[in-house]
C-alpha cells in the first residue's frame, strides 16, 4: 500500500497513530546537504510519508521533483508531491507529473497555489489551469485513479471565500472530481479545527482530513508566520507564551504541550482523525518533541520494513532480497544494479544479466576531501594504527568508515567488545551481524517488518584478513560444521567450502505472511562485490597521497595483501554468540598472536574526535 489514503485506513485498522512530515525546498546545495542529512535522522521518526512544498510561482519546481526521486530512490521515503497552477502550463503540469510517475510517487497535492513572488493577485497562466479542481480534474482524466490526490482545506476560512457555505460546497466539488485527502492549513484551536470538520462531514464529505499542525520553535518564528498566514491564535495562547516570549527553551516546551493537547482533542473528537501532518519548517526539534509529548512512537514496519533500507521506484517496490555485502553502502547497491535485468519475483537481480558485477557501472569515490580524511581519521602510520580505527568504529566511536557510509548499527553493540578484539588482531571487520534467534519485529535494535512478528538471523562477519594468518584460518573454519565461508584476494582468487546459490542470513515471520528472507550471501555475488571493496581501500589511501605519504603507503599496502573473507555461523540457534568469533581466538591462542596496538582513549596518534 503506497498511498496516503491506503495508509491511513492501515493505521486505522491496526489502532494506531499515524503522522507525517512536510518540508520545503532550500535555497543552496549546502542547505540540500544538511536537508537530506536531516531528513536520514527524521526518518527514524516514522511518519508515513512526507511532502516537499512547491514554491510561489513555481520557482522551485526541478527542485522539488528531485526531491521525490531522491526520497524514493535512496532514502525509501513514501512522498506527496506538491503541485500547484501557479505559472504552469498544461505541458509543465504534464512534464511534472511524468516525472513523479517515473519515480513511483503516487500522491500528488494539487493546489492552486500563491502568486509569484511580488505579485499581490493571483492571476491564471495562459494555458493552464484557473483552479485546483480543473488541476484534480486533469489529473484523473490523464492518470485514472494511479494517485492520490490531495486538496487544500482551510478550518480558519479561506481569505478569499464568499461564505464558510459556499467553501465547503466548492470543497465537495473538488472531492466529487476525485479529490481523495484534505491537507489543512496550519491553526491553533481546536474548537475551530473541530466546527470547521463537523461541517465537512455534515455536506458529505468523507474523505480522510489531515491536520496540518505547525510545531512552536520560538515566539520571533509563532509571531511572523501566524501573522503572516493571518492564523487565528486564541488569547489563551498569548498569554501563555508572551511572559517566556525571549526564553527559546520555555517556549518551545510550553507551545509543545499547548499544541499536544490541541492534537488530542481533535483526534478524539468523532471526526474519524487519527494523525498530524506536521509542517517542520525544515527543523527537527520542534516536531520531534510534539511527537514524544503525544507518546507517537515509531513502527519497525514504517521505520524498517525490511532490515536494509527500502528504495520505493517503481522498478524496486517488489524487491525483497539483496545481497548482504552492500548492506553499509546503500547508494552504491543502487548504482551497481541500476543497468542490471529485472528483479524477478522480488530477487534482488539477474546473475545472468551483462551488466552484473561491472565496476565500470559505478564511478567509485569517497565523500570526504584529504583534509576531512585527517579531522575523520586521523594519520594512521602503521597497520596497527588502522586495525585501532577498525575496532573504534565497532564500539561506535567514529562515525564511518569507507565501507560504511553511516555510524555503526544499534545492533553491532551486542558484539562491539568481540568485534574490537579482532580487529585489534589484525582482522579488519567491514560487515557484520549477530545471531537472532526469534527477537520480535517491534525490538528497537534488532526488529524490521510488519508488528507482531519474530526475526532472525545468522552470525556474520566479513573482513579483511593479513595474508600470513589465511591459511590457517580456513583451516580452523574448514573443521567447524556450522561455518560457511567465501575467501577471495586482489587478484581474483576465490575459495569457499559451500555450494554455489543464496545462503539466507536474514529472515523473518509475520501474521498471514509468508517467511520473507531478505538478505543473503552468495558466491557470485560476493565476487561481483569483491572489486569495489578492494578499490574502496585505495581511494582510501589516496586522500593520503599529497598530505600523508607514509599514511598512504600503509593503506595501501594493506589492501593490496590482505585477502576478504566472509563468515556465516549458521547455527543461529547456538546461545554463544561468541562462537563466530572462537576461530579468530583459536588462532591467536596456536599463533600466539597479539594486539596490534593497545587500545586509546583519544583516537590514533594524538587525534581526538
């Protein structure tokens, strides 16, 4: 279920809250940046979708149809996309509307929208559209029922409507051409919200009303927006804010409990309302605190559908497995697999397909400049020295790696101490998982998937090895019955002790569903990825070349020798969850093997965080 109407009858039918969040388009890359950066961190909010306004005039609109793509594709964000009449003839409304198509966007806001900007009277496009119905209108009449489409609704009155009467008649207009949501503007009393949809619901109108509700971030913001959008605010709040008007702090707290309990009397109010669209002016704190005051908790299935990040385009929707060795690098899977076939029956691609394992597909390189690569991680000037940035981003202190493009996960802290002595042995983990063995899907650190469900999954562990310590690692291995593993060097040459086909290391058992396996490893594949990990470590040691030579003399060495190997422990039933690890403390028991270097409180050679 993709659309806002589909999902908030789910929510409805499942007893819960729902909520979503609305932003705006920035005005420089940098402000896109941090944008999606903050976006990342909202997310783990769980609303159900989110919109992006269209700027006055349209000035915004390449921007906000990238914003779609980008939602869908990389950050697997359900989105309503904002459309307005507002300088856009038919061809431009066409082109737009195309495009959300071609991104699997399937909710669209038609709006007749503001005038540009410095113009006072809205005034028709030549060969556009007078009014929002003739935009729903076009729409249903191109796209048949492929979107929602929302309305704009106005509890307050609209500032150019004849009569509350004559509005929500043209209101029942718009939903009897196929308007399917309302999306109000923002207000702050309830009885108003409360008249405003007991009216609505009295002319027949049915449709789900989605309370636009604007967080208090501070009484300077409150003041200008509420005057500007002439916002009727009850004296009650006035008065409550005025004294704390110069404490940010205050302010936020109290306009957070004062607009809580507006929320709450509006979703128990019979109006059959069960959510808040929140409009976040770009910010997090505001709307993260009004949703812990409501007590609106985040659901794995919104959160975390599967335990990789979802991408919603319309070619990926019925993706369902994926190979565990891209699980950090997200935006790289994407890349690589974009020319590949397919992805029969929900697979995660076609073996088959020429396009599969070709590095040349994807132009690798790192994020960060050589001088974020000291402020990150400092000069390391020995293996040691490397293996010690390993073990500090397992324990969660750094927060990348350049096989990681994210923090350590919250589920790596059942394993962060083991994961850490290995390192420190000299085995540089760049993946990995505990066992599970039925934790629920709502578990915060290890749950994904529909509520009510039980998880599990297999030991796993993927690293860089020394060369010295491979053969005789394997051959430990090669005597545990319940280890799989897949060995590969530089130069291609590839061992494993298992048959060739998908090994599930993830999966999972909900109500009424079949057992969904989502991630596994698999012989081509991990060949497919061997490339890109290898040549990860070089661009590594490159951002050393001019400002560090000997730093990236030892990067470099150490990815030229050092062989990949992975580990799937696959008695997940076994309770040690030491036992993946019990080879590598094998080994270092016969080869009387030794920390690198000694763990540090303030990061490698002097650097501290």
């Amino acid at each position: 279920m993709v659309k806002i109407s589909d999902k908030i009858k789910k929510a409805e039918r499942e007893g819960r809250p729902w909520w979503s969040l609305e932003f705006f388009p920035p005005k420089t890359p940098d402000g896109w940046v941090n944008l999606y950066d903050r976006i990342e961190r909202m997310k783990e909010l769980g609303p159900i979708f989110v919109d992006i306004t269209w700027g006055a005039g349209g000035s915004t609109s390449e921007a906000t149809t990238n914003f779609v793509k980008t939602a869908h594709k990389d950050l697997g964000l359900e989105t309503c996309m904002h459309l307005t009449c507002t300088n856009m003839p038919i061809a431009m409304v066409d082109s737009a509307l195309k495009e959300a198509y071609d991104s699997g966007c399937r909710n669209i806001l038609a709006l007749r929208g503001d005038p540009p900007r410095g113009v006072e009277e809205w005034k028709p496009t030549e060969g556009g559209f007078n009014h929002a119905i003739d935009l729903v209108k076009h729409i249903r009449k191109k796209y048949g029922d492929y979107f929602d489409i929302g309305v704009a609704g106005f509890p307050e009155g609209h500032p150019g409507s004849e009569s509350p009467e004559i509005e929500i008649k043209h209101l029942k207009q718009k939903v009897d051409a196929g308007a399917n949501v309302i999306f109000t503007q923002m207000f702050y009393s309830a009885d108003v919200f409360i008249d405003w949809g007991r009216r609505l619901r009295a002319a027949g109108i049915t449709i789900p009303i989605v309370p636009g509700i604007m967080p208090i971030q501070t009484f300077a913001a409150f003041k200008r927006r509420t005057s500007f959008a002439k916002t009727i605010v009850p004296q009650e709040l006035w008065d409550l804010l005025e004294p704390i008007k110069d404490d940010d702090l205050k302010v936020r707290e109290a306009g957070t409990k004062y607009v809580a309990e507006m929320c709450r009397k509006i979703l128990t109010s019979g109006l059959g309302i069960h959510g808040v669209h929140c409009y976040t002016m770009n910010l997090s704190r505001g709307t993260e605190m009004l949703l812990q005051e409501l007590n609106f908790v985040p659901h794995s299935d919104i959160v975390k559908p599967l335990p990789w990040r979802v991408s919603l385009t319309s070619k990926r929707r019925t993706e369902t497995t994926r190979p565990i060795f891209w699980s950090n690098r997200q935006k790289s899977y994407l890349s690589r697999t974009s020319d590949w076939d397919e992805f029969p029956n929900g697979r995660w691609g076609n073996q088959a397909s020429p396009a599969f394992g070709d590095l040349d597909a994807l132009v690798l390189s790192l994020p960060q400049k050589p001088q974020d690569a000291i402020a990150l991680w400092g000069t390391p000037k020995s293996i040691g020295d490397v293996a010690e940035l390993f073990a500090r981003f397992c324990k969660g202190q750094l927060k990348s790696l350049p096989w990681s493009d994210q923090p350590a996960a919250k589920e790596t802290g059942r394993i962060s101490n083991q994961l850490a002595k290995i390192n420190q042995l000299g085995f540089l983990t760049i993946n990995s998982q505990p066992s599970v063995d039925g934790a629920k899907s709502e578990d915060p650190a290890l749950g994904w998937g529909p509520m009510n469900g039980y998880v599990y999954q297999k030991a796993y562990l993927e690293f860089f090895c020394p060369p010295q310590h491979v053969e005789p690692l394997l051959a430990i291995l090669s005597k545990t019955p319940s280890i799989t593993y897949h060995c590969v060097d530089k130069s291609g040459n590839f061992r494993t002790n298992t048959v060739p086909g998908p090994n599930a290391v993830t999966w999972g058992v909900f109500p009424g569903a079949e057992v969904i396996q989502p991630t596994i490893v698999d012989s081509t594949a991990f060949q497919a990825w061997k490339d890109e990990a290898y040549e990860l470590g070089q661009q590594w040691a490159l951002l050393y070349s001019q400002t560090a030579p000997e730093t990236n003399k030892v990067i470099r060495e150490i990815f030229d020798d050092f062989h990949l190997v992975n580990i799937v422990y696959n008695d997940f039933k076994d309770p040690d969850e030491d036992a993946v690890f019990k080879p590598f403390f094998e080994l270092a028991d016969e080869k009387q093997l030794k920390p690198l270097l000694a763990p540090v409180e303030n990061g490698v050679n002097g650097h501290s965080d």
